[in-house]
C-alpha cells in the first residue's frame, strides 16, 4: 500500500513517528508521500525525506497560509524541487471554507506555485475547498506547459470530478468514503476510472471507519483500500497494484 498524502512531520504524530517508519521498514507500507503546507512544513517534510528512502517530499504553501509565501520561499521551491525526492509542488491550491479569507491573496499565490510547477516540471498537489468554481477554469487557463497533478483528499461531486478528469488530473480519495452519509463521494469514486485515482489518509486528520475521533495514521489508510477495493469491485492486491502504478504514472520521479 501507497499513502500518497499524510502529513507525518505533524505534532499530532510525534507519538507514532517510530510506528510509522516501522511499517515502511516491514513493508506494510511501501512509500508516503509527505506534502506540505507552510515554510516550516516544507522544510521538516524535505528533511524527512532525505534521511528515509520511503518517505518522499512535497513541498509548497497551502491557500489558508499565504502569508508564509514570500521571495524567499520561492527561492526555497526552486532550489529543492529539483532534489530527487521531491516528488511534487504541494499542497497549494484554493480553500474557501472558513472565514475570513483572501481570495485575491489565495488566487496569486496559487498562480504563482502553479507557474514555478510548470517551470520546474514537476507535478502538482492541489488543495481545493469550496472553491472549484474558480480553480476549474484558473487552472484550464494554464494547461500550457502543465505537467499534471492530482486533487486530493476529493469532496465534492460527480459535475466536479468529470471536469478535473477532463484536465487531465488524477483524483486522490481519503478516509472520508467510509464515512456514513458519504453515498455521493463513495458514487464518485466508482465513477473515477481505475487509472485516475489514488488513496490516501491525509493524517493526522480524517481517521477511517473503524477508527473515527482517533488521530489518524498512515497505517489506516488500509482501511480506505478495503472499501475502495469493495467498491470498484476488485481484489485488495490488484488495487495495490492500480494504485502503485497511478502514483508512479502522476509522481514520475517517486521510484517504488
């Protein structure tokens, strides 16, 4: 199993840290990819990174800490995103849920990553809450030199998904599919072709069914492959194997 999203460089996960690498050690988790969300995740994500083969690192500012891009960070992006374990530009994107927020500032700074994604050539990791309706057409604005990415931890509907499937972008589901009163999002993922979608659990956040108000690990991400699995009506092991081959296909540099 592959967690292509868990923020393990969290404090919520100090306490597992050494169970998380064990499970990579014992090959109960083949990779994880750690992405980022501000300068100090950037940099505690790339350490990581460089100091364990199977963690691999995203770097980027999320739309809820733009204050934290400046020229410096860019500078930061530019150097390390070339690093052979950095495997994509993220998480950057749009988040409109909670208020206040700066959809000016949100929509400059995302424009900005994306430009540095297409210079670099490197995949992209997007965040996208409530917002879909100016990131479709921003980003099918700026296919031109585009490299790819996926939309992770997926929660919208069937309209949504069909447009980012028509950008070319993979769609990344979490925990969330098991959720009761998630039959739309679980209709979602059925409709994803088995060759756009990945799974994730974005720890520390969105525990699974059975272990929702827990904090969430990587490890738990094998409860979204068992639903997963059920759903898109294939074995636990040939979904290993979509899933592998996806995030190989959207990370070109993740070497697994």
């Amino acid at each position: 199993m592959i967690d292509t999203h868990a923020h393990i460089n969290h404090e919520k996960l100090e306490s597992s840290f050494q169970d998380i690498i064990k499970a990579l050690d014992e090959q109960k988790l083949e990779a994880i990819i750690c992405p980022s969300y501000n300068k100090k995740s950037s940099l505690s994500s790339f350490e990581l990174s460089q100091k364990y083969e199977k963690v691999f690192s995203a770097l980027a500012i999320h739309p809820s800490e733009t204050n934290d891009y400046d020229n410096a960070f860019e500078e930061f992006l530019n150097k390390n995103l070339k690093n052979k374990k950095v495997v994509a530009l993220g998480e950057y994107g749009l988040d409109y849920h909670f208020e206040p927020f700066d959809r000016k500032k949100q929509q400059e700074v995302f424009l900005k990553q994306l430009n540095i994604a297409k210079e670099q050539k490197i995949t992209s990791i997007f965040h996208v809450r409530d917002a879909f309706d100016d990131f479709i057409p921003m980003l099918k604005d700026e296919l031109s030199g585009f490299c790819g990415g996926v939309v992770h931890c997926y929660d919208s509907n069937l309209d949504n998904a069909r447009k980012l499937l028509d950008l070319g972008l993979y769609i990344s589901f979490t925990g969330l599919i098991t959720f009761k009163g998630r039959d739309e999002l679980r209709e979602v993922l059925k409709f994803v072709p088995n060759d756009r979608f990945m799974l994730e659990t974005d720890s520390p956040y969105l525990a699974p069914v059975p272990h929702r108000g827990e904090v969430c690990t990587p490890m738990m991400v094998e409860e979204v492959y068992k639903l997963c699995a059920t759903l898109k009506n294939v074995s636990f092991e040939e979904l290993e194997k979509i899933t592998k081959q996806n995030s190989k296909n959207c990370f070109e540099k993740l070497v697994i």
